[in-house]
C-alpha cells in the first residue's frame, strides 16, 4: 500500500522560509562588511550618502557615521564571522523546517528558545522599543508553536 503524503504544515514552511531569509541577509550583511574591511569605513559611508542625494547634516545619518567610523577592522572581522555563523545556523534550521524535519524542529526550539533571555534581558535592562518586543513576542511565538506541533504530531502516530 502507498505511503500516503503527509500535508505540509504552512507554519512550518512559513517560519522556515524566515529562517532561511535571515541566513540570506546575513551572509549578504557579512559580505559587503568584508568589502568595507579593506578600504575606509567612514569614507565608503559618505560616498554612499552622496550617492543616495540625503542630507549629510541629518543628525541620525551623522550619529551612524559615528558610531560606523569607531568600529575596529578587528571588531568588523569579528562580526563577519559572527553573522556567517548565525546564517549557517538559521539555513539549517530553515532547510531542515522546509523539509519537514523532525530534528529541524527540536533544533529550532533549542536555538530559539536559548536567544529568549538574552532578549528579554535587552528589552528590559537596556532599551524597551517596539523592534525589540515584536522580535521576542515572534520568537515566543516559534518555539510555542514547534512545542506545540510536536506533541500534536506525537498523538497522530
């Protein structure tokens, strides 16, 4: 008798296809930092500034550069290779979802689950804004509802 195809859960797919559309930026984040590494940061910032026709007196535009112009080429080596990591992290989990994994899942809540303190500790002690909270309340979501289908998926069998 044929193996009769098991539905694929939207949810799944969905929070997959998130998770491998932040391994995708990320790796795009870490390759145009690695092309800032061997020229000047400041310098490459503004000539984009005056490429986009903004105001260069705009004061978050001139808070960035700041902040930007302070950042070691060892302190950006290191955040490439921090963002390389966490893209391979978040394409295995979003590969494995989008096959319907079971592992994929477990892997999920585990990695998901184990950024919750740090930002609950972020919102809380740090800077409360609305990016911030959206991000725990969907990452609260995610592992809530891989709990969930997991032990749904148990009593079906």
């Amino acid at each position: 008798m044929p193996k009769e195809k098991e539905k694929r859960d939207k949810w799944l797919v969905l929070i997959g296809f998130f998770k491998v559309l932040k391994a995708v930026l990320l790796v795009a984040l870490a390759v145009g930092a690695i092309k800032l590494l061997d020229g000047s940061l400041g310098g490459t910032l503004e000539r984009w500034i005056q490429r986009l026709n903004t105001d260069a007196k705009n004061p978050l535009l001139d808070a960035l550069l700041s902040k930007l112009q302070s950042v070691s080429p060892r302190k950006l080596s290191f955040l490439c290779a921090g963002a390389f990591v966490y893209a391979g992290l978040f394409s295995t989990e979003g590969i494995g979802l989008l096959l319907q994994k079971r592992w994929a899942e477990y892997f999920t809540i585990i990695i998901t689950g184990s950024f919750l303190p740090f930002e609950i500790y972020e919102l809380v002690a740090k800077e409360f804004n609305v990016f911030k909270l959206a991000l725990l309340l969907g990452n609260v979501a995610v592992v809530i509802y891989l709990i969930w289908h997991l032990k749904h998926r148990k009593k079906q069998r």
